[in-house]
C-alpha cells in the first residue's frame, strides 16, 4: 500500500528579494517514479532541495515522510533520504576506496574516520554496488574512475541505507553516449522493481528517462507548468510552451525522444 512521502501546499523560496519557487503543490507517493524537467533557472534544482530537506520553503509547508521541513530536524530526515548529485560527487574524497565511499554512507559521512562497520555493512556495501555493475572496483580510489562510474558509484551510496525517497540531480549529464544507455537501463531496472523507494529525478533530456518512472513535473518560471501522468505531461505542446520552442515529442516503449519542429 503506497505511502505519500513528499507534500508540497503553496510551497515558494525566496532569494535576495527573488522568486526561484512560487505556489508549489504536489504531492509524491511511495510507489512513483517521478522526473522533473524544465529550462535553466526554471526551479529544479531548488525543488530537489526542498524535498531532500537541504532548504526550507519561504512560505507554504513542504512535508517529507511524514515531518515539516519546517519544524523537523534535517538531520532526523536527512538518513532516510538518497541523494546524488554533481555537487555531492565534489566533496566525496577522490582518494578514498570505491567500497568506503559507499559505506560511509551508513553513518552520513563522506569519509572514513574513527567509526567501526560490520560484516553486514560490508555485505551490503558489496551487493549495492554489484547491483549498480561496480562492484568490480571496490578497491579502486574513487578520484580514478571514468564520469560514469561515479556517476554508479554515488547512486549505489545513495542507495546504501536503503532509504524511503531516493533523489537523483541529472545523474546522466556529461556522459557519452554508451555510458549514459548503460546508466538509464540500470536505473529503468531500478525504478521497474516493486521494493524500490519513491524516486525523484532532474533531468534537462526527456531522453535521459528511464523506462519505469510513472510521473512528470515540469517547472517554468519558478512554477508548476504541468504535473502528472508521465505520457499525459510529456507532450509536445506543454514542452514546447515551457522551453519556449516548437518540439515534437514522441515515446516508444517508455522511451522518450524530442526535437525542434522545423
């Protein structure tokens, strides 16, 4: 039985007298998969805050598992939610092990210290990142690894405390064609399983979107231009009003493809 784990009610952020988010309603359960899209400085990457409890809203109420962003203490939350982003991926120790990089994860600490893991820790460590076809270099030094095996890395570290929200920032921008199929399929498996968490994904590419997400937000100006059903939002009229350029959007076995109408 699903679970509503993100609630947004008029949810805004305000910065130095600036607008980034205004009027914010949605809401996400247990078992959506949900991408979120918009043009540069449209509010994406300050939605994916507010729902990993980095930011709390200027006005209006986000609600994350249950809790007021508002009134809870993130570092409460902050363990039951996975989240990889490029920034993150910079202040993880380039020359810290592949396996400690995950592990650290189960203590929300980016690198080894004083703290002491179990058998089990380690058995989970190594099985996450099997899952995520890593595990092969679990003692190589993070800082050594191609973009898209950090990319896998980092994913499979979110994943580590087996958490209830799991929230992904661009996680295929910058790699090459071949590693970024690799990645969406993996991530299209992920997202397909029944015992995986409510997932949230940024993307600037409709064709970055994995097979099994179920729902699309599309952000304009700071606000909700679209939200729902993922083949009722991605359409090439709401896309090309919010990018502002004629697209033609199509989508094939899940799989989504856009271009500029000639």
């Amino acid at each position: 039985m699903s679970s509503t784990v993100v609630s947004m009610q008029s949810a805004a952020v305000e910065r130095n007298g600036n607008t980034i988010l205004e009027g914010v309603d949605w809401q996400v359960t247990s078992d959506q998969r949900w991408v979120v899209l918009g043009p540069n400085g449209a509010g994406k990457t300050t939605l994916l805050q507010l729902a990993a409890a980095q930011l709390t809203p200027s006005s209006g109420t986000v609600t994350l598992l249950d809790q007021n962003t508002s009134e809870a203490d993130p570092a409460e939350l902050r363990p039951h939610i996975g989240f990889a982003s490029n920034s993150l991926s910079r202040r993880l120790p380039y020359g810290e092990t592949v396996l400690d990089i995950v592990l650290t994860a189960a203590y929300g600490i980016t690198a080894r210290w004083k703290e002491e893991y179990e058998d089990i820790d380690e058995r989970r460590a190594h099985r996450v990142l099997a899952e995520w076809k890593v595990d092969h270099l679990a003692e190589r030094k993070f800082g050594e690894l191609s973009d898209g095996e950090q990319k896998r890395v980092q994913i499979a570290r979110s994943v580590m405390a087996d958490p209830e929200l799991l929230l992904l920032d661009e996680p295929a921008a910058s790699l090459d064609l071949g590693a970024r199929e690799e990645l969406v399929q993996l991530l299209g498996g992920y997202a397909s399983s029944a015992s995986a968490p409510a997932i949230i994904m940024v993307t600037h590419h409709v064709e970055e979107i994995p097979v099994g997400f179920t729902h699309a937000v599309v952000l304009a100006g700071g606000k909700v231009a679209a939200a729902g059903p993922i083949d009722e939002t991605l359409t090439s009229d709401i896309l090309s009003s919010a990018f502002g350029v004629p697209v033609e959007v199509t989508g094939n076995d899940g799989r989504f493809t856009a271009r500029a109408k000639s």
